[in-house]
C-alpha cells in the first residue's frame, strides 16, 4: 500500500505538481484513483465514498474517483454460484429457475446478478466477493498505520485530516460486509416511509427468506437512470416535483425518525415511470440516537430562523464541538455575531484568509465531524448537486420556504413538543437570513439553482487566480536568479 500510494505522490510531485491549480490537482487525483484500483477492493470502496463527496472533496477528486463506480471487473461465474449454493445451502437450481451469469453491476465489495425465483418473481441478488472481508480488514490496519503520517503531507485541503478519514471510512465498510444487516436496513427505512405516509420513495423488498451475510434476494425494481432528466421529462415526468417529494422523504426520515439513506448517489437510485424515486444499496444507513436526532431537528429549525447560538448549540449537542465548548466563544472567535459575508464581494486574499481563520479556530475548538453528520452533509450535497440536472430553474429561497411550511403543516405539533416551542405559533422563517446562509448580501426575491452556479463559479475563478499568483511570482524570481547567473558568467566587455 505505501509503495503504490508513494508511488503515486512522488509521481505528481515530479511531473504535475509544476503545471499548478487544475491541472495539478487533476494529476493527482488520477494518479490516486490509479494507485486505488491497484490496490483493490477497500480502497476501490474508497474511492467510490469520495466520487459521491461533492463539496466535501476537491472537484478534480470527486471527477476522476467516478470513474470507480461499478466498473470494478466482476468475479467469475464459478465463484459467484459457489458462494450462493454454500450460503443457502442448496444447488443453484433449487431456488432460481432463471440466474444470469453476467451481473448488471459490479462493484469493490459485491457485484449484482439478475434471476428469477422458481416462484417465478423476477429478483437481483447481490453477492459478497470471495475473501473481501479478510482483505477490508488487512487494509483498514493498514490504513490506520498510515494515516498519521499523512497528516500535512496530502496537498488536498479535504484530507488535512487522513486519520479521521479513516475511521470513518472503517466504521461504514465493516457494517457493508454484513448483508443482514443492510436487509434490516431497507426493512427499517421502508418502515419509516410507511409510517409517515410517505410514497415518494421506494425502497426493494428483501426476500424473508434467502439473506445470508454474504447473499442478498431482493425484489427487482427498473426506471430511469437518475442523471437521465430529459429522458424522465420526455415521459411526462415533473423532474423538479421528483426532486421536492424525494427531498421532503429524506428529511422527514433523518429528521422524525432517526434513520436515513447514507451513501445517495447518482447508482443508488433511479426514477420509476410512476415519478417515484426507487432507492438501492443500504449498506451504509445512517442512524441517529435520539439526542442526536433531537439536535439535528433544532438545527434545521434554528437555521430557518437563523438563530445562531441556537445553531451551534445544535452542533456542540450533535458532537461536532466539545460538550464543554465555550459557546459565546465559539461564536465570537467565527465572527459569527457580525452575520455571513457575502465571498463574491471578497477578493480572493479576503476569502483565503477567512477560511485559514475560520479552519484555525475549529479546529482550536477541537471540533469533528461525526459520521452521522458528515454522511448527513454528503446527501444534502448530493442533492444540492441533483437541482442542477433536475430542476435547475428552481427558486431556492421559495423551495426552503416551502419545505419549512411543509413541517409546519404536517408535522407541526411533533417538532413543537420535540423542541420544547409553542406549537400554536407559526414557525419562525427568516427569508433575509436563509438567503445570506447562500452568501447572497443583496436583497434578491429569486435564486435559482443557476444564479447560484455562477456565484460558485466566480468565487472558483477568483481562488484559481489567487493559487497561480504565488506560482507566478515563484517562476518570476527563479527566472530572475538564472539570468543574474548568466550575467555573471558572461566576460564583460570594455569600452572601446
């Protein structure tokens, strides 16, 4: 693991860390996503957690780490049908009239065949690789050994801290290996949905009987791609209405009960002709405790009302800061009291030096972030992503009103008694403060997901810039030594 990961840092470190910016950043993110796949199963699982970390990880990474997204190459056949026929205990013909030896999907840790049961329903079944568990072990020690002395040495601002990387990358691919428990998964996610009358997602039926650790039967289920929109709209599918009732579930499932999705991704989910959105691949779900659900729920409330103590309360009670953190401190050392800053209205300088302030004092404050919460961020970014294939013509400021509204209207009484408020008074939403939580200053009545995407843009342009400019001055000084050097070594010439 060391030689190949070495091997990949020494490589950018000769040939692309000169060229600088993108094309630096992009030649270290391939020859990562290289040495990964080398490496096998656990990092190629990696890479793939990375891929769906879209503004948690550097564009250049996320871009290139996609290109592991079950394209893994599928085991043989012969393995295949040996491990199902050990784990259920009888030949393969016994419990499928129809087994197509040639998988939909292959993927690090298991790979996906089509089949018929003798009954006659149509199924997938999912089948653990031979020996993944032993190797996700060795690695994961691995891993651990290595990670602290990489801590500095990646020049990626997103893994500044391996370490942390790591265990949470080892708490969520252990439960993976378990195929009972992600069946306990979709039954607890499908139970959730059902309680809350919920009928925008759908989630595939385990079968009762044919869930061993290493085999998964479940119900097949088929639609469109979730990428494919003008497809879906061509079928007569409101693409922005599937975006809302997918988003409204996730929060409901998070927020009232505690359970949710954690691994959403453009492969683990797709669009059925009945405009409802069919979720796969529960082997990383996340699951609040109740004081941990509790904070989440008053840190969205206090967010829509942009109570700021009550927002970092929220994250202290969440564990991503000390239970004994100074708060009024918290508050003051981010610069919180004076409210956000618009980054447009900053140059690149500014900006640079209030995230290195920023980072310094969290990471002063000891704060962390929990794996309930990162995989909570990675949804909410994902489906920040989604707006943009599929409703990229969205007013942001009057979608969040009318999720908030939604909560009110529907589960108003509940979030009162869990928050301890007054459920006869109306919720508390400050548009002006929702819309400077998107770092807009000026007084817009509509942000679409595009004015957003230009904003974005622009503060990108404007960092690039400011990463060359060093680069630029570096390159103009050593030109400078050379000709120096070469003035040096010429004769001088006297004066006829």
């Amino acid at each position: 693991m060391a030689a190949s990961l070495g091997s990949a840092l020494a490589g950018w470190y000769l040939l692309d860390r000169r060229a600088g910016g993108t094309a630096s950043r992009a030649g270290l993110s391939k020859r990562l996503r290289l040495a990964f796949e080398k490496l096998g199963p656990t990092y190629i699982k990696l890479g793939q957690i990375i891929s769906s970390g879209e503004g948690l990880f550097p564009e250049e990474l996320v871009a290139e780490f996609r290109n592991c997204r079950d394209k893994v190459p599928p085991e043989t056949f012969g393995a295949i049908r040996e491990i199902v026929e050990t784990d259920l205990g009888s030949p393969l013909a016994n419990t499928f009239s129809s087994f197509d030896p040639i998988p939909l999907a292959a993927a690090s840790i298991a790979q996906v065949h089509a089949a018929r049961l003798v009954s006659g329903e149509h199924v997938v079944v999912k089948v653990q690789r031979p020996s993944v568990a032993n190797l996700v072990h060795r690695d994961i020690a691995a891993m651990s050994w290595l990670a602290p002395y990489l801590v500095g040495r990646i020049p990626v601002a997103a893994l500044a801290n391996p370490p942390a990387l790591v265990e949470l990358f080892a708490e969520t691919i252990v439960e993976e290996l378990d195929f009972r428990l992600e069946a306990e998964n979709m039954l607890d996610v499908a139970r959730v949905l059902a309680s809350a009358g919920q009928r925008a997602l759908v989630v595939p039926r385990p079968h009762p009987r044919l869930v061993t650790r290493r085999v998964l039967v479940m119900e097949r289920l088929d639609g469109f791609a979730w990428g494919d929109a003008e497809r879906m709209r061509e079928a007569g599918i409101d693409t922005e209405a599937v975006l809302h009732a997918g988003l409204i579930a996730f929060l409901e499932g998070a927020l009232l009960h505690g359970v949710f999705h954690g691994d959403l991704h453009g492969g683990n989910l797709f669009v059925r002709p009945d405009s409802r959105v069919a979720l796969l691949d529960f082997g990383i779900t996340g699951r609040l405790t109740e004081p941990q659900r509790l904070a989440f729920l008053r840190l969205v409330v206090s967010g829509s009302a942009y109570d700021i103590r009550a927002q970092v309360e929220a994250l202290r009670d969440l564990g991503a800061l000390p239970a004994d953190v100074d708060v009024d401190g918290v508050i003051a050392d981010l610069g919180l009291e004076r409210g956000p800053l618009d980054p447009t209205k900053l140059t690149a300088e500014e900006l640079t030096a209030e995230l290195a302030q920023v980072t310094r004092a969290l990471l002063g404050y000891g704060a962390r972030m929990p794996k309930e919460l990162m995989l909570f961020v990675k949804d909410m970014l994902f489906l920040d992503g989604a707006i943009a294939l599929m409703a990229p013509d969205l007013d942001l400021l009057s979608e969040v009103v009318r999720i908030f509204t939604y909560f009110h209207e529907h589960h108003g009484e509940r979030i009162a008694r869990d928050i301890g408020t007054d459920p006869a008074l109306p919720p508390v939403i400050d548009v002006d403060g929702i819309r400077a939580s998107f770092g807009v200053s000026e007084p817009v009545e509509r942000l679409t997901y595009r004015d957003l995407a230009e904003r974005r843009e622009l503060i990108r342009r404007r960092m690039e810039q400011s990463r060359r400019r060093p680069l630029r001055r570096s390159l103009g000084r050593r030109l400078r030594r050379r000709l120096r050097r070469r003035l040096r070594r010429s004769p001088s010439e006297s004066p006829r």
